[in-house]
C-alpha cells in the first residue's frame, strides 16, 4: 500500500508499528520496526485500552532489537 501511495505522489505515508488494535507478538513486533523504519515516517500506535507498546516496554532481547532497527535508520 505505501508503495502504491507512493507511485501517486503521496510520498508522506507510513505505518502504525504494532498495528492498531489488539497486541502484536515480540516476533511481529520487531519485524514491524525492522521495515518500518524504511518507510518515510512510522509512529507507534494503538486504540484506547490497548496494551501499551513503547519499545521499552518489551523484553530485553525484543528491546534490543528494536533499538538495533531504529539506529540503522539513523
């Protein structure tokens, strides 16, 4: 879809890591950043009464490798 976006000159688009709604895997989780941090912009987010899902929030290894994902964007 952001490709797609993209190709019609949106070129602002990107992804809420986690999804929406419900509670992603740490496996999901990190792939989730892994490409998201390709993308133009990407945000976490979540609806109201979601589990929270800030990077640190995570277990060690989830954290790390989240935080691996983001320094190679930067």
């Amino acid at each position: 879809m952001l490709l797609s976006m993209s190709s019609a000159g949106i070129s602002m688009s990107g992804a809420d890591v986690g999804g929406f709604h419900g509670a992603p895997t740490d496996e999901l989780h990190v792939r989730w950043y892994q490409i998201a941090v390709f993308q133009s912009f990407y945000r976490g987010h979540s609806s109201q009464g979601s589990i929270r899902r800030e990077p640190w929030l995570f277990k060690k290894q989830t954290c790390e490798a989240i935080l691996h994902a983001i320094k190679l964007r930067y």
